[in-house]
C-alpha cells in the first residue's frame, strides 16, 4: 500500500480544463461538397447512438432443454441477477431487475398469456442442433434470438440485446450523418459472403440481406422457391455474426426487381415481422402491401426501423407528376426512412428528381429522410447525389442488385471528377514520443484507395513542447482534417497558437461537446461554412484589432491560408473508442448504476474515461493517481480519490451492486505493481452479482508492456480484459467518419492492423 500513499503524496501534473475560449455551435447538416463535412454533435446530449436506459421489463429468456447457460449469459450481458421459472405466470414484480430462464417446453403452456406491461420475452434457440425454433414460440415471444453453441459469439448477443431492448440505436447517428450507404449483398448463401465481409463493408454504413435471393437447397437437389424461415433466420444469424453493421431485411417482390412471389401478401408480413423479431435494424416493406399489413409492421416494429420501398420498372414514371408525390405521401404514413426508386429515360430526369427531393424536404421537413434514386445508366448520376441510404455494390458480389448500381469507390470517383470532393490533405500527428506502433499510415491509404477517395494522407510529428506546431499542417488550403496521436488540451492550443486563436473572428476554433468537456482534442474536422449555421464570420477573413474578441496577449493573426466561409472544428473521439470497447461484449445497462476505478497519472489521460463513464451512467468514480480539476469533476459521475488505505478499504467492503464494477488504467510499465495492487485488490471481492465478470481496461500502449501485461494478469483475477488496440481500433473507427465521413468497420480496422476478430 506505500505505492499508493507514495503515489497520492504526489498528485501528477493536472491538466485544466474548464471553460472554453469559444462556445459550442449548432452545426447543420445540409452540406454542399458531398461526403467530407462530417457529423457532429454538439448541445449537451452525447450524440445519436449513445446508450438509453431502454426497456425496464422483467427480461425473461425461453431456452432449449440443455441450453440453461444461455441465461446465464444473457444476465450477464445485462449486468443482471438471474433466476428460472417454471412458467410465466411464475413472473410477477419480485422478479424486477433479474432476467428469468423458463425451459421452452415449460414457457409453452402460457407463453401468450404473460403480462406483457411486466416482461418482454426471448426466445432463445441454438441452431445447431438440428431443430428449427419452435413455431408457437416464435409466434408468441417478442423477440427470437438465434445462435451457435460452438463457436458462440458473444458480442452478437450484446448487440441483439442493446438493440431490442432499446438500449442502443445507430438510426438517429445515422441519419445525422451527411451520407449514408449501404451494400445490397446478392449472395444465394451468406456463407459465400463472409471471408469477405470486412474489405466488402468497407465504406458502408448498413448492410442489405436480400431474401429473395436467398436460394435454400433442397434434399432432391433443386431450391425451394421460397427460402424457408428457418433458413432465413440462420442466415441472418451468420451475417450478424460477422459483422457489427446494421442490417437491412428485404424480400423484393418479382415486380420490382425481386424473387418474392407476390400472390401471398401474408407472407411478406410473416417474414417481415419474424425479421423484426430477430431484431433486424432496417425492414424494407414494399409499398404494394395491404396498408393494413404495414400499419401493423409500422406500429409494432419495436426498435427495428421501416424503410418503405417503391420500384418502378415500367419506364413511365415522372418525378414531377402528382403520382410521385403521392407515393411520398403513402409512403410516408409507415415509414422511418422512404425509399423510392425509378427506370429513367433521359438524363435530365435525374434533374427532376433533384427537384422532387428538394420539393418534399421544404414541404414537410417533418417527413421522413427520402432515399431515391434512378435506375439503369442514364440514372447514375442520381445514385452520386442522393445522401439517404445509397444502395452500392462491390466488385467482389456476385451480381449487382440493380441495373445502374455503383460501387462506394464509383460513386466517390464521379463525385471527384465532378469537383464534388476535392482533395485533401489529411494528417495523422504524433508526438515523436507518442509514435504508435501501428502503420496507421498504409492503413489510411489502404481506406481511401478502397474507398476511391483522392485525399492525401500522411504522418507528421508535432514538437511535444510546443502545441502551435501543429499551425503549419492546419493553416492551409488543401486542409482536410487531422486526428492527433495523442490529443492535447485546447486551451494550451489556442494559447500557443495565433493562427488557432484568431479563429472564429477571435473568439478560436469551434469545440463539439466531447471536446469542451473533457478538455482534450484528439480530432480536427474542417467544415465548410456554408454547411454550418454559425453566426460567425469567415475565418479567413482578417480581423482588426479592433473588431475582433482578441484578448491583447500574443499577435493578431492575418495569413490563414484556409479557403473563405471554413471552419475547423475540435472533437474528442477518443471517449467513443473506449465507450464502443466498454460495451463490445455487454449492454450498455451492465455498467448503469455501478461503479470504476480509475487509474491515471494525470487528469488529461482520464478525462476521455470520465466522459464515456457518464454517457454509461456510472453511478460513482474512485481516482487514483491524479486529482480531478472541479472542472472536469463537474461534468462527470461524482468522484472520489483514494487518498488512504481506508478510503480504499471502504470501496472494496461495498457489498451491493454499487461496488466497483470496471477498472480502467492508463498507468504504464513503470507503475504495473499499482495496476496490480488494484487487479487483486477488486478482483478478489465484491463479486455480489456473482454470474458477472468484472472488466478491466488499459489504456497504455501494450506494446510497451512484456509479460507482466496487466490484462493478463486482470483475466487471472476472474476479469474480462480489453487492451489499448482494441480502443485504438474503436477510436479509428470513429475518426474516419469525423474526417472522411465514411465508415470503416472495425473489424476491418482490427483486420488491418495485423489481428483478424474471428
Ligand atoms: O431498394 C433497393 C435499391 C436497389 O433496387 C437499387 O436500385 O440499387 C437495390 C436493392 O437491393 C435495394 O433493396
């Protein structure tokens, strides 16, 4: 314990964030230069696709004979006690805050009687034992979760279960986002699709399963016409499994491009609401169906969203005719996205729908996103400019979806040619001291190649004592964006920089929420203003003394070089890279209520932590190494500083569920018995909710570490351990789309960096 009393005696150097120089702005969407103006979230909301409280139901989980730790797993992933019942009617309010197990054959009895207000029930069925799921129960459960024993993918579970349980939802984030894309995948059997799924997802933002070309053998050889739903289901489960993009559930009926017989509308409804079921983020529901039949889909998609859907082959359709806004219209009643489609005959009517789109967004701006496109050659060209869910192909799919259908690449090469997407110059900036081990370098090239993006990207160092060294990679034309390796207080910045500081008509550079709290910038985002609703004048207009919010210390600024009406914007990705890893295994709720130590050597390098512990709902924060400045500790869970062996004795006698939960250190090598001390100190302890794994993270380079790795010795401690790469991986992933605002999947950043997931 002298370490630790050595290491109180004397705090690290804090940081000291606190107010920032220049106020958080709104900043619109609408953008005019195509995918490179990236999503941000200001206001005091972490952002779209941060974690809600979700669901408060008793969650009860319908599992097969000899599958009981599956429950186990799900109250795990929930942060949850667990208990079995015989029946539902054994589950009344005492079984609040537990997941309950019920045998399937048990739960059949009165699975369609259960209190509905009080439990939401899963059916849980593993596919690997011959059996399809039981058709009652799929029937009557709210939603149906389908795995493999062997090997089982726990992350899909914690995905399905956030996601049902509204817990977690990309559709706000991704619908903030400037574009959005995703990949119609053809394949007659998903498996063919999965050694590529990562280098295929690339640039995609949801990924389609077309069902209709699903094509299920049979045992005589030949294909069932129509896929069964058990085939379907284990079809989806395999693509979720590998991938952590949402997914699109579409049976395109025959008039429309489709294999889907349409004499039977019912069966559209029945797969389409098994899809929802199995929590399937999109569902795309033709608009031919019966309004009855997706009235009903639209009120019960639970936290699916619809994306109606309308093709039209015939060649006579006109986007400036009553009919086309009637189909908006109709569309919209059911939908959360409204997808609309048409063979074209001429090229200027790409310019009508142009019209068409603008028409219905400033006639009812309250209706949902539009997706349209034309179809065939001559429609191309509306394929670059439409922003809602484009649908792309992939040189590496079988056939493509569509006549006309481009890849990601295409479409941003046209968008090049069309000087639509100028090129940038992009940075990665290190400080000689920080130089990271991963070749981030051939990775970024490796993106924007695949991408077809002309950026330019390179590493540069900046000098660590002198933040304004970053100035000379900023201030100029071709800037298109930096993330730094580390990040650095905004405050040190603006002080040492007069190109920064005299930002924004003197008031510096604007500052997303993240960045201002947590009071490190990890992210440079460059946006052009005629994007932005700021009131702010252009910066590269030079400001006199006199008008401008200058506070008399240091020179007045008059060479940015940064083209007219830009505006360079500091975020922190770093909290999302450690929130996405917190959560990779376990729902959001796991950590809700709970409490963490953290360990640190100064506030800056847990400042990140704080903020993705709030957004988690951690109930209190134990610190040890470093004081929290008020202004940091104001905006986080409340803190308190091990300053004694008593004070740590009395965290570790805590004997609920408020005991400390998740350990995330940031202290190197030098400081590894410290890290140690901890492992032993909570691990040993506190094991009250006694089915869940406590989780330990690092945040130092592991690289730096040799064998007395803390993660080792945290997973002998009974923890579950995630490492420095896999924040970093999450952080990337995070960074692309704030810089080229374009999603690169993490496993595919993980598969880059030398370490495939699967
Ligand atoms: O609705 C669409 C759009 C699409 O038809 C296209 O034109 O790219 C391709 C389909 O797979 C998808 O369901």
């Amino acid at each position: 314990m002298a370490t630790v009393q050595q290491l109180l005696a004397s705090p690290g150097a804090t940081g000291s964030p606190g107010s920032t120089s220049g106020s958080p702005k709104v900043i619109k969407m609408e953008i005019e230069r195509a995918s490179q103006s990236p999503s941000l979230h200001n206001g005091n909301a972490f952002g779209g696709g941060t974690p809600q409280t979700g669901d408060h139901r008793v969650v009860v989980i319908v599992y097969g004979q000899g599958q009981d730790l599956i429950v186990s797993v799900f109250a795990e992933v929930l942060g949850k006690p667990y208990k079995m019942r015989d029946s539902f009617k054994d589950v009344g309010h005492e079984e609040r805050g537990h997941v309950v197990g019920i045998l399937a054959a048990d739960a059949k009895s009165d699975v369609e009687f259960r209190n509905s207000e009080n439990v939401v029930a899963i059916n849980a069925h593993c596919t690997g034992l011959g059996m399809p799921p039981d058709l009652h129960l799929s029937a009557h459960c709210d939603y149906e979760f389908l795995y493999t024993e062997s090997p089982f993918f726990r992350r899909d579970l914690a995905r399905f279960t956030s996601f049902v349980l509204g817990q977690i939802s990309h559709h706000k984030e991704l619908m903030e986002k400037p574009r959005t894309y995703f990949i119609s995948t053809t394949f007659p059997d998903v498996r063919a699709a999965l050694p590529n799924i990562d280098i295929l997802t690339v640039g995609a933002d949801a990924v389609e399963i077309r069902v209709d070309l699903l094509r299920e053998p049979l045992a005589d050889g030949s294909f069932s016409q129509v896929p069964s739903l058990a085939y379907v289901g284990e079809q989806v489960m395999l693509l979720r499994q590998r991938t952590e993009l949402p997914l699109i559930f579409t049976t395109r009926c025959t008039r429309e491009n489709g294999r889907f017989p349409m004499d039977d509308p019912e069966l559209y409804y029945k797969y389409l609401y098994r899809a929802i079921q199995w929590g399937v983020e999109y569902i795309d529901v033709e608009l031919w169906l019966p309004e009855h039949m997706r009235q009903k889909l639209y009120e019960n998609r639970g936290s699916s969203r619809i994306m109606s859907a309308f093709h039209d082959f015939t060649g006579n359709f006109r986007w400036p005719s009553s009919y086309a806004y009637d189909v908006f219209r109709r569309s919209s009643q059911y939908a959360d996205i409204v997808k609309m489609i048409a063979i074209i005959n001429e090229h200027n009517e790409n310019f009508e729908l142009e019209y068409f789109r603008s028409k219905v967004r400033s006639e009812h701006p309250e209706a949902p996103p539009l997706s349209a496109v034309n179809m065939g050659e001559t429609g191309q060209f509306s394929r670059t400019l439409n922003k809602v869910f484009t649908p792309v192909t992939h040189p590496l799919l079988p056939i493509i979806a569509a006549p006309g259908q481009m890849s990601t690449a295409e479409i941003n090469a046209a968008l090049s040619l069309l000087g639509q997407l100028p090129k940038k110059n992009i940075y990665g900036i290190s400080s000689v001291a920080s130089r990271s081990a991963t070749p981030l370098a051939p990775f970024y090239e490796k993106c924007l190649n695949e991408l077809g993006l002309p950026h330019h990207f390179a590493i540069v160092e900046r000098h660590p004592g002198n933040p304004g060294s970053i100035e000379p990679f900023c201030n100029q034309k071709g800037f298109g964006g930096a993330y730094l390796d580390p990040g650095f207080s905004h405050h040190s910045l603006i002080k040492a920089s007069p190109f920064f500081s005299s930002l924004n008509n003197g008031s510096g550079p604007s500052l997303t929420e993240a960045a201002r709290v947590i009071g490190i910038f990890d992210t440079i985002v460059v946006q052009s203003a005629s994007s932005s609703t700021s009131n702010s004048s252009p910066p590269s207009v030079p400001s006199s003394p006199h008008r401008r919010a200058h506070d008399g210390h240091g020179p007045v600024y008059h060479h940015s070089a940064l083209p007219p009406n830009t505006t360079l914007i500091l975020d922190n990705a770093s909290w999302k890279g450690i929130m996405s890893a917190l959560t990779r295994d376990l729902a959001p709720s796991a950590y809700a209520g709970r409490s963490a130590v953290v360990l640190a050597s100064t506030s800056d390098d847990a400042a990140a932590v704080f903020y993705a512990m709030k957004a988690l709902r951690i109930a209190k924060i134990y610190t040890i190494g470093f004081r929290t400045p008020s202004s940091l500790a104001r905006n986080a869970p409340p803190i308190e500083q091990f300053i004694s062996l008593e004070s740590l004795q009395r965290a570790r006698s805590v004997a609920d569920e408020t005991a400390p939960f998740v350990i995330v250190s940031a202290l190197g090598p030098d400081k590894s018995h410290l890290v140690g001390m901890m492992i032993r100190a909570f691990g040993a302890v506190g094991g009250h909710v006694s089915n869940t794994k406590k989780v330990f993270l690092n945040l130092a380079d592991e690289a730096t570490w040799n064998k007395s790795d803390p993660g080792t010795v945290a997973e002998k401690s009974g923890f579950t351990a995630y490492g420095a790469a896999d924040v970093a991986a999450f952080t990337t992933v995070e960074s692309l789309r704030l810089l080229i605002g374009q999603n690169v999947p993490y496993s595919f950043v993980r598969l880059a960096s030398g370490r495939s997931l699967f």
